[in-house]
C-alpha cells in the first residue's frame, strides 16, 4: 500500500480545522477530537503509516517507524526505569505508542492534562503512552508566580526553586543551590496558607529531592517529581528526553533525509510558513518560527547546535559539495557527511553520532520533533491548542515535501482556578456599559435628568445647532461654497462643545458616581486577571481538584 498523495486522494487528506478555544469555565476540558473518535484516528495513522512505502534514504517510512519504535521504547523504558528507581518493562509489540510532550517546567495543569489524555488514548487502542521532555529549549525563570496580598487586592509573587542563570537550555541545567532546590515547598506552602490552600508540591517535592541525590540534572529531578505522583494517580506513560530521542539511529536516519533534499525541503518549509501567515494574518517575521535562510550557498536546516556551557545555540546550515554535506553551526563547520539525495544514511549517521562523542548538541527544533514524531514515532500526537495551530504548518510540509496525507492528531487542553475564594462581580462588559454612560454624561447629559433655570435654553440652541449642522454638510458643494463655510461650522463646534460641557457640569453628582463605579470595577477585573489566572503552575493546587479535572479522561 502507498501513502502518497494522488489527485483523487488530494481533498481526502484536508478535514475541516475545528476552531479552537481555550476552555474557560473552572474544571473545563477541551478535547479534539474526543477519545472515542481520537482511538479510531489512531488506527488509521497507524494502518497508512506502517505500510507507507516513502523512500526515507533507502528504508521505507514503515520500515523506519518499526526501528524508531523498538529504539524509542528502550530508550524510553531505560530512563523511566532510572527515574523510578525500579525497573519499567515494556511490550515487544504494543498496539500503538501515543505521543505527546513538554518542556520539564512547573507549567499549569492545561498543559498537564495532555499526559493523561496520553494514557487514556493509550489505555483504549492497548498501547503505550511516551511523554517526551522537551529539554532542549531553553529554560525560562527559575521560579513559580503565586498570588499574594488580598481577595479585593490580590497581586502577584514568585517563589524560586532555584538560583537564576543564564538562558541555556534544560539539558545544561544543573541544579545551582540544594538549599534553594529543597527548601521549595516548604516556601509554597508558606505562601498558600493564607488562601486556605493545602498544594500537592508538598506531597511530590521529596521525589525531587531524592532524585537531585543521584544527579543534579534540573530536567530528571522535575520529571521525577511530575512523573513519581503520575504513577501513584496510576498512569504509566514512558518518559524520554529529546536530548536522548535526538540520539537514535531512528531520528538520525531521518534527520539525514532532511539534510539530503534540504533544498527542496527549506523551499516546502518557507512556503508552508508563508501560506500560514497569510491565513492567519500573521505580520511578525519569527511566529511561529523564521524562515529558513540561505547565505553564501549555505541553506539553514532545521536543527540546533551547541556545546555544553555555551551561551546560546546556534543554528545549522549545510550545503552539498559532491557526494558529502557540509555541516556548519553559523558559520564554523563542524563535521562533513558522506551523503546525497541518492545515498542511503548508514554513514551520515555514524558521523552524526560521532558529533555527540565530540561534546556537541544536535538538536531538533519544535517544527522537526513533531514531524519526526507524528511520521516516524507515534500513531498519535497529542497537542495543546499551540501546538496544534502550528501544526497547520507541519501538516503542509507533510503533503508537499513527503507527499503523504499528514496523521491525524488530538488536541488537549484544560482550565483550572485555584480555589482563591472565586472572582469578583465584575464583567469587561460592565465595563464597557459604564464607560459608555460616563461618555453620554459628557456630551448628553441632558438624557440624564439634569434641572436648572437654563437648562431648557441650553437644550433648545443645542437642537438648534444640530439642525444647522446636519443641513450644512458639504455634499454638493464646490470647494469654495465648503471653505467659505469653514468657520461657521468651526464656531458652532466650539459652542457645541461649550453647551455639552455646561449641561455635563449640572450632572456632577452623577458623573462622580459612575467614575467611583468605573475605578471599582476596573480594580475587581485587575484582581480577577490574578484570583482567576489558568496559568498557575500545577505544583499549587490541592490533590484533589487535580485529580478531579484528570479524571474526566478516565
């Protein structure tokens, strides 16, 4: 069977892109498509993908998935083993491997759903669930936000669980201060006693700190915390770090496929991103990723590269030169490949290996980890709403580079407040009402029962001069009539404005009541944005509503 596109089977691949909403009401959960629904996509991916006869450097696609699942369950089986303590086996031959992933970070439960879902899909299709830990990106601020202050002035703080450091990604990151690192939760806690809050970080944090016992790797100590209280909760999804997956012969195979057509591939890439920008009215020159440059006969591919303790990662450009590719990170060339488009990957992937042995990094960006996992790992991908819009993009580069039809995948997303007492009264659209009184009060304010001896008077020569105005408009009239009447329209604007201002003076008392409405409601929206934030990390939360909004899935 091929999985190629065909003229016939062209309009088979594009289903309709449901619009995605974050879900917004407490304990919400968005889930596209459901997973009735998402374990029949599943089979199909997977009936298209394993017999797909592409031409990935001499191994078919369906061959490529085979040895990229065997290497992934290993390699995966291996460190979630390690991140137990205790040996994790794995099926030889499992129905479906489901695929989703993440940075290591404290985020909040909307990104933690995904994880079960994983297991949920895998539990129905009789497969296995790999969360893959995104720790080649790099990690942002060492610390969690927490609300502080009152219900009526809630304001935002942060707790650290570690020392800042430079912008480097997850994998360089060593843990900088013990003390910091476990000391966290008892600060956590400190800082939700006064909201009434027992959070769960209390409970995971030893798993943390048992772990830092062994390494000091940031990356492995958050996971087991995440991963340790998963199991309790009874999920058994495998844990693998991209850092580990970009090591697979698997992935360098298909990385050498890429570097092979990179022209073809770079030209794919820059069009789809174009089509995407346009659709989606999108201006800014790096959303959602840059284009891939060309200089000087080099052509940008893909990848990351960088050595441990450097600063910054470099991008990686490549260019053919007879039967090998140079590989540059910017502009100093790291390591030649004896390939071409019309080789096999054997030998680049040995050289490819053999960067690893020389200290350096090469790793795949968001765009390539979830075209390697979607086509060549799992039978399903599991996205949050961001993940999903830009995979729009991936889905074109799909059709037009590999010309296939692009898998299917799901989309998990999820909102949970912390239960901070509940939000104010308060709406944007009461907002919106009171400011549009208050601007009627200045210029209407004769609708607003304003009394006085002249106020009739006023109200007369207002209507007066409204009726002027609406019988001078220029329509008709020859340049000269409209500059002759330019100031006698000035003149009755003025006084406009004169009597406006003179009726709004009468409104006083009312004028001040509805700008004390206006400033408590604005500061009840403002304490909102913090007592109703869906981004608080996970780590807050009590055991039980957690479990609570996971269990949905179950």
């Amino acid at each position: 069977m091929s999985c190629h596109l065909d003229t016939e089977s062209d309009v088979q691949c594009s289903l309709p892109r449901p619009r995605l909403r974050v879900p917004r009401s407490n304990g919400s959960l968005l889930a596209v498509p459901d997973l009735a629904e998402a374990a029949s996509a599943t089979d199909a991916n997977q009936s298209s993908l394993d017999t797909c006869n592409y031409n990935v450097q001499g191994r078919s696609l369906g061959e490529l998935r085979r040895r990229a699942r065997f290497e992934a369950l290993q390699a995966a089986a291996a460190f979630t083993s390690d991140l137990l303590g205790e040996r994790v086996s794995v099926p030889e031959a499992p129905s479906s491997l489901i695929v989703t992933g993440h940075q290591p970070a404290l985020f909040h439960p909307g990104v933690w759903v995904k994880n079960f879902a994983t297991g949920a899909l895998a539990e129905r299709t009789g497969g296995v669930g790999l969360n893959l830990i995104v720790d080649n990106d790099t990690a942002p601020s060492m610390a969690v936000r927490v609300p502080a202050g009152t219900r009526n002035e809630p304001r935002f703080d942060s707790v650290v669980f570690d020392e800042p450091r430079p912008a480097i990604p997850f994998e360089d990151c060593d843990i900088v201060s013990r003390q910091t690192f476990t000391s966290f939760a008892e600060r956590v806690a400190e800082a939700m006693e006064p909201w009434g809050i027992a959070p769960i970080i209390k409970d995971v944090w030893p798993d943390a700190i048992e772990r830092m016992g062994r390494t000091r790797r940031l990356t492995d100590c958050l996971a087991a915390a995440r991963h340790r209280q998963e199991r309790r909760w009874g999920l058994t999804n495998l844990e693998m770090p991209l850092s580990r997956m970009c090591r697979l012969d698997s992935f360098l195979w298909f990385t050498s496929h890429l570097l092979a057509h990179l022209p073809r591939f770079q030209e794919c890439h820059n069009s789809a991103l174009d089509e995407y920008r346009r659709q989606n009215r999108i201006h800014s020159r790096t959303h959602p990723v840059p284009e891939l440059v060309s200089r000087d006969g080099w052509l940008e591919a893909p990848f990351w590269l960088w050595r441990k303790g450097d600063l910054q990662r470099q991008r990686v450009f490549a260019r053919q030169i007879g039967n090998r590719i140079q590989l540059a990170a910017d502009t100093n060339v790291v390591t030649e490949l004896p390939l071409s488009p019309e080789m096999d990957a054997c030998c680049a992937v040995e050289a490819l290996r053999e960067l690893e042995l020389q200290g350096w990094r090469f790793r795949t960006r968001a765009l390539t980890t979830t075209l390697f996992a979607r086509l060549s790992l799992g039978d399903m991908f599991v996205h949050g709403i961001g993940g999903a819009k830009y995979d729009e993009m991936t889905d074109r580069i799909v059709e037009t580079f590999f010309e296939i039809c692009p898998p299917r995948f799901m989309t998990l997303s999820a909102t949970l407040y912390l239960p901070l007492g509940g939000g104010h009264p308060a709406t944007i659209d009461d907002l919106r009402r009171l400011r549009t009184d208050l601007r009627d009060l200045q210029y209407n304010a004769e609708r607003h029962g304003v009394t006085g001896e002249d106020v009739q008077e006023l109200v007369r020569e207002k209507q007066t001069l409204l009726q002027e105005q609406e019988a001078s408009r220029p329509e008709g009239l020859s340049k000269r009539e409209r500059l002759a009447r330019r100031p006698l329209n000035r003149a009755r604007h003025r006084r406009l404005k004169q009597i406006s201002s003179e009726l709004a003076s009468r409104a006083g008392g009312e004028r001040e009541q509805l700008e004390r409405q206006i400033a408590e409601t604005e500061s009840q929206l403002a304490a909102n944005g913090i007592l109703c934030s869906r981004e608080y990390s996970w780590s807050l939360f009590p055991a039980e509503s957690l479990r609570d909004l996971f269990g949905q899935l179950g």
